[in-house]
C-alpha cells in the first residue's frame, strides 16, 4: 500500500460522493473504522443486514493482487485488499450497486422506496474498481486478468447484446432450449475431471434451469425425465473419454437412469442429476490420479492450480522434497515428457478452452497464460495443435 491513512479516507469519501455508492473500511480484525454511506441508505431496512454480511465476509482469504467482486442477492460489492510488508491491514469494501440489468418494474420499485443504491453496468462497476486500485496500489491492472479472477464478472467477457445474463433471460422468459455455450462446458470438465469447476456453472448447466425444453407433451414430468436421460448418456461419453473405464461408466450410467425412473417430482430428479455429474467428474479425477506416484500428481496439481503464473523446476523440486534432475527424471518417466513440456500443454489446453468459451482477445490469453509474446505463443500453440490459434477460434468457438 503507497498511501497513508488520511489518504485512503479522502480517496473512499470522493469515491463515495461521486458515484454515489457506500464505502467501507474494515481493518484486520474485523471493526468497521470508517464508512461513507447516505443518510437515505442508513434509514433503509437493508442496511442493517447488508452492513452485518459485509463485516463478517472473510476478506483475508482471498488474494489481494486485484479487486473481488461479490453479491448478496441483488446488490454487488467489490472489495481490495491493503497490505504492507505484507501485512494484511484491512479492506476497502465498496458497494452496494445494482445491476443495470434488473428489471424496469424492480428499478421503479426501487425508487419509489427512495433507495439510494445506485444502478451500474459491470463495466462501470470494474472501471471504479480499477481506479480505485490504482489510487491506493499506484498500479495499472489489466481489464482481462480481473474479470478472469471473478466469477462475477464473467458476464462481461462476451459481447454486450450477447451476454450471458441476457441468455439466460431469455431462457426463463421464452422456455427457449438448453444453453449449449454452458452444456459444452459442463461436458468438459466432467472429461477432465475438474470437480472443482463444477460450481461455476450451478446456474447456467443443462440441470440448472426449469426450462429444459419438451420432449413429452404428456407431461412435464416425463419430459425433464427423458432431457436428464439424454444428459446421462452425454456424461457417460464424456468420462469415457477422459479415461473412466468403459463398464464402470456404462454401469453408473444405468444406475442413474434407473433412479431417474424412480422419481417422482423434477426437484429430485434435477438433484440426482447434480449427483450424477459430481458422481462421474469425481471418478474421471480419481481414474486420472491412479495413473501417477503421489509425487508426480504433487506437481500435475500444483502445475493446474498456478497456470496462470510463474512455474519454475526449482519451486516444484521445493514441494516435493527433491533434487530437480531427480524430480524431472522421475517427471519424465512416469508421464513420457518433461516438465516444461508438460506445462506447455497445459496451457495450450486452458488456452483451447478460453478461445472456445470467451472473447479475450488472442494476445490476452497469450499474456494470461504466462507466454513472453504473441509469436511463441502462437508457435507453442501450433506445435501442440497444428494450428494457430485464430484458426482454432474460428473451428471451435461456438456462437454466443
């Protein structure tokens, strides 16, 4: 942090009296010392509770190289971490807003009880979250990094009249099909076995929304039966090819349909779907673990985990407790290429994704990615593919 106490006071009271939005500091041990808030807002029956989730939220877990934003039901918040010497000393809490998305009925509503929240697009929003960076950290932040780090704002990533929100409102309000955008990945993690992804998709999956679609005009029940039916069998696939074995998948395939049968309301039967697809994604993780010593699967972990920063033979060498020319003997023999090697593949595959899944531009993921230029980014990328990366965006890339 690169200013004083006083400073940051005067830079949250502009913030404040600017944009009309709410600031707060919190420091380490969880006091609010100071707060910038409307006298309208603290008459508000929310903002006692709003108040009591914005101290308890636990703001030190979190890394402090960027803003994170989060949300409590309608209102959003982004907050930044103050370090010295790396101490943590606090954090700056800014927010509530409201999403210019919501409703024109929910905005009048909102007026009509004098709310004092304003309504800010999450590009408005991740602009003051910037400035607000650079004023306290005197750094410049890259757009692209920060959306990639917040879940929240990963609606931004897409084009405006595209957006992810926007499709899925169109969702609830028309009962138009499942979003083959978040089936597509859904589908690609159960592959790879990435579990813990699974949460970033709760609601936007093919079992995330009432409106499946209609395969049985019967009855509705019967038709979110046969939609989970159809979406087993795609799981099935999936983990069969990121390496589950044939039977064990086709028997966990047939237990699950024959549960589906046994339902009888779409609320369980879109939680043993849920079930289903913790079920297999688990298995394909665990079938992929088998493979390896727990030495190797160490590295693999902690290579997933810091793809998007620096990886050194040394640092590996570190947490595994060996000399690097054992560990990249060891590396090399059990899994058939080196570490260099191998972690150029991994980001080569988290590159396919992001050109498949998102708009970042090409140079963007190449930075992202930890590549030194665009050229040896698309050299590595060529190497591992065949193609460069424009082209694979253009093969793959589903329209959004």
């Amino acid at each position: 942090m690169k200013i004083s106490s006083i400073d940051l006071q005067y830079i949250c009271q502009l913030i404040h009296e600017t944009h009309h939005l709410s600031v707060f500091y919190i420091n380490q041990f969880g006091e609010i010392v100071f707060e910038y808030t409307s006298k309208h807002f603290q008459k508000d029956s929310r903002y006692a509770p709003l108040k009591d989730h914005i101290r308890a939220y636990p703001y030190q877990t979190t890394p402090s190289v960027f803003p994170i934003f989060f949300s409590n039901a309608d209102f959003n918040f982004f907050y930044i971490n103050l370090k010295m010497d790396q101490q943590f000393l606090g954090s700056i809490i800014v927010g509530p807003a409201l999403s210019s998305e919501m409703s024109d009925t929910n905005k009048i509503n909102f007026y009509v009880e004098e709310q004092p929240i304003p309504y800010l697009h999450y590009q408005q929003f991740l602009t003051i979250s910037l400035f607000v960076y650079y004023l306290i950290y005197r750094q410049k932040l890259n757009k692209t990094m920060v959306i990639h780090n917040n879940q929240e704002l990963k609606p931004i990533v897409t084009q405006e009249e595209n957006t992810i929100l926007e499709l899925s409102n169109a969702r609830r309000n028309f009962g138009v099909h499942t979003n083959l955008y978040y089936e597509k990945i859904l589908l690609d993690f159960v592959k790879n076995g990435r579990k813990e992804k699974l949460n970033e998709l709760s609601n936007y999956s093919i079992v995330g929304e009432a409106e499946l679609g209609v395969l049985s005009k019967q009855s509705h029940l019967r038709s979110v039966q046969n939609l989970m039916i159809t979406g087993i069998a795609l799981i099935c696939r999936a983990a069969i090819e990121g390496g589950l074995n044939e039977e064990t998948a086709f028997t966990l395939s047939d237990f699950y349909i024959q549960k589906l049968e046994e339902q009888s309301n779409s609320l369980s039967i879109l939680s043993l779907m849920e079930e289903a697809i913790y079920d297999f994604t688990n298995r394909v993780s665990q079938s992929n673990k088998d493979k390896y010593s727990a030495t190797i699967i160490t590295c693999q972990h902690f290579i997933d985990n810091q793809m998007y920063g620096e990886i050194t033979l040394d640092h590996l060498a570190v947490i595994c407790h060996l000399s690097p020319n054992y560990l990249s003997s060891l590396f090399k023999k059990e899994v058939g290429m080196s570490i260099s090697e191998y972690i150029q593949q991994q980001r080569i595959d988290e590159a396919k994704r992001l050109l498949t899944f998102t708009n970042y531009p090409i140079s963007d993921i190449g930075s992202l990615l930890n590549f030194t230029d665009q050229s040896y980014f698309i050299k590595i990328f060529k190497k591992f593919t065949g193609i460069t990366p424009k082209q694979y965006r253009i093969e793959h890339s589903i329209k959004r």
